[in-house]
C-alpha cells in the first residue's frame, strides 16, 4: 500500500468521523508550520495529514480506499500462502529427490522451476492490479478537487473602507494646500498574519482580532477650489486586506471653516472685509487685496463709509465657463495703539470740525 492513511492520522480503521476530525486538529495544530518550522520534513508532514483528512473525512472517497486497501490486503494474503505452498512443495520435492533416480531429480527440478515462475507470475499479477486500482483512486481523487478549494485554504478578506473629516480654511479651499493627516486603520497581526490563532491557540498578540490598529500619517492634497462637504478618495489606503484581499479606501470629508475666516461664499462670489483707518477713509487710498490669483491692488475712494462695498470683476470662483467677482466690505477701524503725537492731531481735528452729525436724529 502507497500509503496508510490510518496511521498517518494515528486512527483505527472503524474510525467514527468525530474520532477522525479530533486526531487531525490535534496533529495540524502540532504540525502547523507557524508552529512546528517551516522546514521540508514539516511542509510534507503537514501535507500528509491533509491528504490524509481529505480522504478518510469524505465517505464516499472513504469508502473507495477501504474497497483497495481491502484488495492489497487480500493480494498479500494470496501471496503469503503461495509463498508457504511453495516452501511446503520444496520440502516434499528435496524428500523425493534423496529416494529417486538422477532422472527424477531432474523431472524434480523441472517442476520446481514451474512452480516458483508460476507464483512470481501471480505475484507480479496482484502487484500490478493492486497497482493500477491505487493509481486510478488518486487520479480520480485529484480530478474531483481540481474545481474545489479546500476547507484549510484561507480565504480572502477585504479591508474596509475609512472615512474621516479634515478642515481647512477658505483660502486654502480657494487655491489648494497639503494637508497631513493622521490616520488609524487596522492591519493583519505581525504574529498570527490574520490567522488569529498560533502556537495551537488564540494569538496572544493580537488576542484573536487577527488584526491590529496603527496610525498612519498621511501627506494629503487638497485641490484648489474644493466645496464645502466634498468627498476625496485616496485609494487602498483604508484597512489593510487579509490574506492577499485587497486594501479598502481612505474617504476625507472636507469641512471648509467659514466662521473664523476672512473669506466667505456667495455663489462664485468671494466675500472679504477690509479694515482702514479714519483717515484713508477721508482721504482715500490705495489697499492690496489678496485674491484666488494673486494680490491685486484696489483703490479706496475718499469719504469712504463704514462699511461699504467694492466690487473686483472676474476676481471670485469659476465653474462650468462662468466666474465670479469678489465683493470687499469696507471696516473703518480706530488703532487701539495710538501715539500722542496722533493724539495731539485728533484734538486740532476736534476743535477744527465745525457740525454736529447726529443733529437729525433728534429731529
């Protein structure tokens, strides 16, 4: 016999299938190559027991090497008892060969030639039967799994996807920035590789998640002009796969801050607040404008008012082939660090004004 599955699995051949599924778990677990090495002799033991496994834990496949094991056993029975014939034949041919005629020995020898071709013929017969009948089941068996994937196979996982927010000012919303982002997915257990079992128990490392959290840093690019509420995909970046499946996404929500910007949305338009002092709004001036493109400089008229608006064409958002402007709102503002000197010259200012501007609102 090829070989003894019985014995590979330390079983009897009236095994029960829970007594076949026990010794198997038991001797995968000491022959596992995470456990045992990963030298050849291990790597075809552990081999062995799966072939093994495959054949006695399926009755039907059970059933057809009992059926051969059942015909070499019965050849090497027929060819003990042709061996003890032929000792038995020997023995009585030597008795006769003493008490006869050279011409008998030689008819003695005759038939004992006959006899021994005879039984090496059967011999040889039984061998190449038993043979055939052995090398027809493996071939069969193999045929039968080739569309199949074994059980101990492990089996692809996808990692999943992650989201996360990222907040960014208008500005950088308006011309784009990089962003590093700090990232905490999952990853297959350095010890286990996502098995979650080893040593012939739970994974102590990863205490049978199969899996460990990690933060990642990541440089992230943030296209200019990006929406509030965006959706950016960076792709295999999510949790790690398992056994070769293949890695989830990263998802940033963009959160544009608006609230503590100087910069806000109207359509395509850019709102801004300029401030200026009391006297470039008497006077007039001249203020730069950081824009989407660049700095432009805009003019400030004289007697300017609080909170007056100014328009720069073609300065705000572009979409679908139209682009907007960008509307600067005039904030008069009083330093709060002013010198004496500027002091002395807002006291000339008082006693050289000559009207009273909230005469009306008494009328």
């Amino acid at each position: 016999m090829e070989k003894n599955y019985y014995e590979i699995l330390g079983i009897k051949p009236d095994a029960t299938d829970n007594e076949i599924k026990s010794a198997f778990r038991k001797l995968a677990r000491k022959w596992h190559p995470d456990v045992a090495g990963d030298s050849q002799e291990v790597v075809n033991k552990f081999k062995e027991l799966n072939e093994a496994y495959e054949i006695l834990s399926n009755p039907e496949k059970r059933k057809k090497y009992d059926t051969i094991r059942g015909i070499f056993n019965q050849a090497k029975s027929q060819k003990n008892t042709t061996e003890k014939d032929t000792t038995t034949k020997k023995t009585t041919n030597n008795t006769e060969t003493n008490r006869n005629t050279t011409s008998k020995k030689t008819e003695s020898k005759e038939n004992k030639t006959e006899t021994k071709a005879s039984t090496k013929t059967n011999q040889q017969n039984n061998k190449n039967a038993f043979q055939d009948a052995w090398e027809n089941f493996l071939k069969k068996t193999k045929e039968s799994d080739k569309p199949k994937q074994t059980k101990y196979t492990a089996k692809k996982i996808d990692g999943k996807d992650i989201t996360s927010e990222i907040t960014i000012t208008v500005l950088e919303a308006l011309q784009g920035t990089t962003r590093s982002v700090n990232i905490l997915h999952t990853e297959p257990c350095p010890k286990c590789h996502g098995r979650k079992f080893a040593n012939g128990g739970i994974c102590a490392y990863c205490k049978g998640a199969g899996e460990i959290s990690v933060h990642k840093k990541l440089s992230v690019r943030i296209p200019e002009k990006v929406k509030h509420g965006s959706k950016i995909r960076i792709a295999g970046e999510g949790n790690q796969g398992i056994n070769g499946g293949k890695n989830g996404d990263l998802y940033l929500i963009i959160k544009v801050d608006t609230e503590h910007s100087r910069y806000q949305y109207d359509g395509l338009n850019i709102l801004q607040t300029i401030p200026i002092e009391p006297y470039e709004a008497v006077l007039g001036c001249t203020v730069d404008v950081k824009t989407p493109e660049g700095i432009v400089q805009m003019k400030i008229m004289p007697n300017t008012m609080n909170g007056q608006k100014y328009r720069l064409a073609k300065e705000g958002l572009e979409k679908d082939g139209k682009k907007g402007d960008m509307i600067v709102t005039i904030s008069i503002e009083i330093p709060k660090d002013i010198t004496a000197e500027e002091r002395i010259l807002y006291e000339k200012l008082k006693l050289a004004a000559n009207r009273n501007i909230r005469e009306k609102i008494y009328e």
